[in-house]
C-alpha cells in the first residue's frame, strides 16, 4: 500500500472537482466519501444529487476563512492531499475498510491525532476500487497549523502496519535514501513527448554515467556540459561552485522556458556535498611494490582492486565507501564493455545505483583505490581480452554478492534487494563473457593420465567441494587451465587454494567457472623468480644487491659457500 502526500495546494474546491469529476481518461466511478472528520455534518455530492461541492469545499474550509480574517498574515497553502493505492494483486477493499485505512493515516500524519476533538477537517473519497484519496484543509478548530514535519515517514510506517493487518502485499520500510518516484504529470509528458523515461530518471542515468569520468565537481560540471545535458552551475561571488541543476533538452512549462533539476532533488547522493566528497579526495600515494603492476591493463587491476573488496567491510563507514565505488565501477565497465554484454551490465549498474547509498555515512578516502580503478577503465581506450573480461566479471559477480550480504546484515531491505537484482544482470553477463573461453578451454583439455592428476590437486587443496568441481561441467576447460598455469610454473595445489580463499564455492552455481576465471587472473603471469624477486625488493629499499653487512651478527658463516651469503635479519 502506497500512501503519497502532495505538496500543499490552495484550491480546495478545485481539488474536489477532480476527485468528483470523470478522470482524466473517464476512469473516476462512483465517487463518494468513504470517511471524514467526526463534525462532517455535510451530505456528499456523490450520494445527494442536493448536495454541492462548493457547499463541500465551504465546510471544509471554514476553519480556514476564520484565521485568515483574524490574523494579518492569511493562510494559502492549506490543501493537504495524500492518495492511498493497494497493489494491484491485492483483495478488494470495502468502503467500511478504506474508511478505517483514512483513519489510521490521517492520525500518523497528524492530521487528526486520535481523541484529538479540535484537529483538522478532512474526508476520504473513493472513486475507483483500488484507491481512495484524502483531503484535509490544514488549519485546527483552535487556529493553529498541525504540526505534520515528516509526516511521510509517519505514514509509510503506518501503511507497513495496515498491511500486515489487513493481509495486504507487504512492502518495505523506506529509509529516506530512495529517489522520488516520477509524478503521473512527469510520466504522461513523457507519454506525450515519446520519452521511455521521465526528465528526472534521464538526467539522474547521464549524471551517473559521467562520475567515473570525473576527479573533481567542475570537472563533472564540465563533462555534463560537453555532453548533451543542460547545466545551469549557481556560483558565488568569489567563483567557487555552490551548487548546480539540470536540464533534459526539450522539457519546458507551459510558459515554454526550460526545467531544471537541482541534483539533489534527483537523487539524494547527486547533490554537490555528496558530489564533492567523493570525487575531490586525494589518491593515495603508489607503494613501492605496486611497480610491478604498472604493467597490467585497467581491467587486470580493477580486478585486483576488487580481490580486497571484503577487507574493507569491517567498519561501516568504510564499508559503504567501498559499495559506492563499486557502483561507479559497475557503471564504467558497462560503458566500455562489448555492444554483446551492455545491455545487462548497464542494467546491473541502474539496479546497483541503488543499493549504492543509505543511511550510513560513506568514508570516501577508503575506496580511492577501486574509483581509480574505475576512472581508469573510464579512460582507457582499448577494450579487455575475452579472459580479462571474464575474470573481472566473475569478481564483480563476488563483489556484488558481498555488497548485498553486508547490506542484509544492516536490514538494509532497499538496497538488498537493488543489490539482488545486480547480482542476476551480472551472473548473465559473466555467462556470456566466458561461453566462447570455455569453448576454446574444453577443445584442448589435457590427457587423461594428467587431468587424473589434476584431480587428485582439486581434492588435496578443496577437499569439501572437490565433488562438485569434478562434477561441473566446467571441469575439463579447468583442467586446461591448470595445466596451462603449471606449464608457466605456477603450482596447480597452490593456485587452487589461493582461488578458493578469494571467494567461497559454498554458494557458487558452478564452482568449476569461478575458479576458471580467477586462476586465468592469478597465473596470466609466469611464475615470478625467487632470485629476481630478491634482487628487486633490495632494490626497492636501496640496499646493494652485494652489500656486506656491517653488524658482525651478519657476516657470512664459515660454512657458506664462496660467493653467497648468510641469512640476513629484516
């Protein structure tokens, strides 16, 4: 059951005109008032062919016209209006049940607080058989205003009671993180104008689309602009940035000047606090060790960045931060993916951008290293192998799955549930990315005699899922791959262990692909060499590769060969 209360209006009558009239597509029948204030004392228009609804709209008013002509200061905006609709699988009401509904929500919103004699006047009407709607004029018998600060809150919780009670479709508690759903005036412009989406869900995909792009407020500011989105920046005198709004080319008011947006009004993360807190915080500095990976492309490290993803969730404020930048990676790969798998990716992104805030303030400077992995792959201008491809979508599989288990765990119901419906478009995605790889991997499968072999590593490095990785179909294209890997000299028991300890094979479909995908990651190198890696970490701290010791504790033993030296203490 939905319950949404419309700004204030100050036309009472006209109000009920609508609500007695035919509809705006003859859909209104038989309107008539299903509940009302306790002193209504007025027969309703849609029962007594007597009855007016300027006489209606008189009554309801009065308390109104008595302030006005008492105080100097009139009140206008006194119109209180909140629509109430059942799902469209629910039972049908009686009018007896619509009536105790409009009581139950007229007391949370404050309205007419329950044994409260001097509230507001308000009445139901119910036109149709799944909803009705109230109206109450917001002025007391006393004169004073009610006091209705988040009534909206009060009346969802409201309406997730009425539906447990009244075996309802139930919905879930909202946390004030949601996007405003569109108006029916948004969407039958959109109708009108041919749109698929409404101005504000056009704006709000393109405003994502471009954080990934951007590492600063005016650089967003400037690629908005470069773009095809109106922006209209609000400065100050000294030129700083101090918010800015936004508009889709094409949708004017009636007096034909542009709509703009604020972006806050978007989305409640788009506003440019939000904005500037993600995007305006310092890199971390390299460490010495990361030269290495210099050399691996945008989709190999943003693949590493996301193997640490669950080292992250240990405190919440980082673990929002990390959940964040995982929108914004979400949404970079789905840009630069193959046309073949956009469609599901750019679906997991929009499911994700939800599941991307809540009531939980983000540390932003925890995520720096997977939005620089985003901005990177934003920028790179080649496209990933079909391996790379395939293991950064696997670990986005993962990532997504810790993203909805952390936000479950905080009863998060929202954002779970976004989270949910990301993991579905990007288990689709990764499918399609790794068919052709398992093809390939499946035709040139090791003999027998070594994937025996094999085998036996699978049981001796994951014995409790052995039997179903061996069962997979997947199986044969992982024996080739652990050949392969082997064949770089990489060890196969050890590479099993490390692939298990990265993601958990209890709830994988087909353990077999997950491990497919990150052993390709892990073993795309051939294995490093010990003397070499020596050399380079004593390079990295400046210590001569041949530098005697000065403490006489390090000096080489007598038993050492000539030429090599003694262990050395870090």
């Amino acid at each position: 059951m939905i319950a949404a209360i419309k700004p204030n209006g100050s036309n009472t009558r006209g109000l009920l005109a609508y609500l007695y009239g035919p509809g705006r597509h003859d859909e209104h029948l038989d309107p008539h008032i299903v509940a009302g204030f306790a002193m209504l004392g007025m027969p309703d228009p849609g029962r007594d062919e007597n009855a007016t609804l300027t006489d209606l709209a008189r009554h309801l008013d009065e308390p109104v016209r008595l302030r006005n002509s008492e105080f100097g200061k009139k009140v206008t905006n006194h119109v209180w209006h909140c629509p109430v609709r059942a799902a469209p699988e629910d039972r049908q009401l009686s009018d007896a049940e619509w009536g105790e509904i409009a009581q139950r929500i007229v007391q949370a919103a404050g309205i007419a607080p329950d044994g409260d004699d001097l509230a507001c006047r308000w009445i139901a009407v119910r036109h149709a058989d799944d909803h009705i709607h109230i109206l109450a004029t917001t002025v007391r018998e006393d004169g004073r205003r009610p006091k209705l600060h988040d009534s909206g809150v009060r009346v969802g919780d409201a309406c997730r009671e009425i539906e447990k009670e009244y075996g309802l479709r139930q919905l879930k508690k909202g946390d004030r993180t949601g996007t405003r759903r569109p108006t029916q005036a948004e969407m039958h412009k959109a109708d009108r104008l041919g749109w698929e989406q409404t101005s504000r869900e056009w704006l709000q995909d393109r405003i994502r689309a471009a954080i990934p792009h951007a590492t600063s407020a005016e650089e967003l500011i400037a690629y908005l602009e470069a773009g095809d989105i109106l922006v209209k920046p609000r400065r100050g005198p000294s030129g700083d940035l101090l918010g800015y709004a936004v508009g889709r080319p094409g949708d004017l008011n009636n007096d034909g000047e542009q709509i703009y947006h604020p972006g806050g009004k978007i989305a409640p993360d788009l506003s440019l606090p939000k904005l500037k807190a993600r995007l305006e915080n310092s890199v971390p500095e390299e460490h010495p060790t990361a030269r290495r990976n210099r050399s691996a492309t945008p989709w190999d490290q943003a693949t590493d960045a996301l193997d640490t993803l669950h080292t992250g969730l240990g405190n919440d404020t980082h673990a929002q931060a990390h959940i964040t930048a995982l929108g914004e990676l979400l949404e970079a790969t789905a840009q630069k993916a193959p046309d073949n798998l956009r469609a599901e990716l750019q679906g997991a992104a929009t499911a994700f951008a939800r599941a991307q805030r809540s009531q939980i303030r983000a540390e932003d400077r925890a995520a720096q290293t997977l939005r620089k992995a985003a901005r990177d792959i934003a920028h790179t201008a080649t496209g990933p192998d079909g391996g790379t491809l395939a293991a950064l979508l696997a670990a986005l599989v993962w990532a997504a799955i810790i993203a909805t288990r952390w936000h479950e765990a905080k009863n998060h119901a929202h954002q779970t549930d976004a989270a949910r419906q990301a993991v579905q478009h990007l288990q689709a995605a990764a499918d399609d990315a790794l068919a052709p790889a398992l093809t390939e991997l499946e035709h040139r499968q090791p003999r027998a005699q070594t994937r025996l072999v094999l085998a036996n590593d699978v049981r001796a490095a994951v014995p409790d899922h052995a039997t179903r990785i061996l069962a997979d179909s997947s199986w044969p294209a992982l024996a080739t791959v652990l050949a392969d890997a082997e064949a770089r000299g990489h060890k196969p028991h050890q590479l099993l262990k490390e692939a298990a300890a990265q993601r958990e094979l209890t709830t994988a479909r087909q353990p077999a692909r997950v491990l497919i995908t990150r052993i390709q990651h892990t073993s795309r190198n051939p294995a490093p060499n010990r003397r070499a890696e020596a050399a380079r970490r004593r390079s990295t701290t400046g210590t001569p590769p041949f530098a005697q010791p000065r403490h006489p504790s390090h000096s080489p033993s007598p038993a050492t060969p000539t030429g090599q030296q003694g262990p050395r203490r870090r």
